[in-house]
C-alpha cells in the first residue's frame, strides 16, 4: 500500500526552464512533506519542507506548492540547473512518533 | 563535522548467510533510522532507534533486525539472506526524537548483493 505517490519515473527539462516534481498521497493525517534530492553514490539530502498549516514554502530556486484537498504536492525549481540532475524523493509523516514515508522517487535530468 | 557514515560501502553475500551492517551518526545525533532501497520501490522504512530504544518499526520479516549503543552507533542484522534482500540500505541520523519532522541525514549507504 503506497501511501506516497510518484507517478513519473523520470523528467527531463531544458536548462533555465521550470522543473515541476508532483506527488500524491493517500493518508489524511500526513501533515508534514519534505523533500530530498539524491546524487549516485550519495545518500538523500534534505531539500525543503513544508507544514500541512501552509500552501506555499520557498527557499531560493525551490518551491513547495501543498494542496491538502487534492492531496498533492509539488516541487517547483527555477530555472534548472545541470547540477540539479538528480533523484528527488517526496516524503510524509503523520506527526510526532510516527515514521516517515517515502515515495519511489522521480529522476530529474536537466539538459544543458 | 563529519557526516554519517556507514561501514562497509558494498558487500556480496550468498543466500542463506547472514549480515551486518553499521551506521555512525553524526556526533550529537541521537537518533537513527535505517531504510532500504530498492529500485520502483523507494525508501521503505526498516526501523528507529533513539536512546539505544527501537521506537518503530517497518513491515520487514523478523530476519531483520537492529540495535543501538550507547554511544548512538547503530547496527542492522539480516539473517538467511534472499535474493530479494539485495538493495542500498541507508541510514539516517538526526538530533531529537521527533524524526518525522527532524531534518534527517543519511550516511551514503551500503549496497548489498545477495547471490
């Protein structure tokens, strides 16, 4: 039972054009999602989060667009850049005590 | 200051055998959680750990297992290893207790193979 979803396996994108990473989630009491990013031979790194209490979180190039009715996140990036040609992973917990899940993963290659 | 890491970085194994692999956190991190890593599936949650205390548990048979030092060094055990066991396993590390919201660091991984 998936209760975090990543429909697209992968995603190519033109240097300097948006990047949208979507992802779906099935458990309503999820209220907080993060994002990591992971490079070959690395582990995962953490990207960005965001509370169930919010719509919207920005860090520079990234943007998390939460929409609790659809239960659906997305990752925005722009521009992209080469370097951010990576797995990007969406995850979800339902609060204090309770682990974190992880969907499949959706691979980014950024095309210069 | 150093990041997790995780000893060894590859093995290969043959069915039936056992293994163990170990996780250091980052100095001061008293948490760790392992997950396993399979291509399609993810990040599936194996166990967490906090104070030498298994807090959580994944959905993985009783063949794995894991514990934690009192210096917040971490081990995992899979025993009679199958095919199917041959994955990346990661472990992360963070400050507190509240890893769903804690930022988590991950050590590189250990790739294991089973033949």
């Amino acid at each position: 039972d998936q209760q975090v979803k990543q429909n697209s396996p992968s995603l190519s994108v033109q240097e300097g054009r948006i990047s949208i990473l979507n992802c779906d989630y099935t458990n309503s009491m999820f209220d907080y999602f993060l994002w990591y990013k992971k490079y070959p031979a690395e582990g995962p790194t953490f990207l960005i989060s965001i509370s169930s209490i919010k719509d919207k979180n920005e860090d520079g190039r990234f943007t998390v667009f939460l929409n609790k009715s659809a239960k659906h996140l997305s990752l925005h990036i722009v521009p992209s850049q080469p370097g951010d040609s990576a797995v990007y992973f969406c995850a979800a917990s339902g609060g204090y005590g309770n682990k974190l899940v992880f969907g499949a993963g959706t691979i980014l290659r950024v095309k210069s | 200051k150093a990041g997790v890491t995780q000893t060894p970085r590859y093995l290969i194994k043959t069915r039936g055998q056992q293994v163990t692999l170990s996780c250091s956190p980052i100095s001061g991190h008293r948490s760790v959680s392992w997950y396993q890593q399979t291509p399609g599936q993810g990040l599936q949650f194996l166990f967490e750990y906090f104070s030498e205390t298994q807090r959580n548990k994944g959905n993985f048979p009783g063949r794995f297992s894991g514990r934690q030092f009192s210096n917040s060094r971490s081990e995992m055990n899979v025993s009679t290893l199958e095919l199917g066991d041959s994955a990346l396993y990661l472990c992360a590390s963070s400050l507190s207790d509240r890893t769903s919201t804690d930022t988590q660091y991950f050590g590189p991984g250990t790739r294991l193979t089973v033949l």
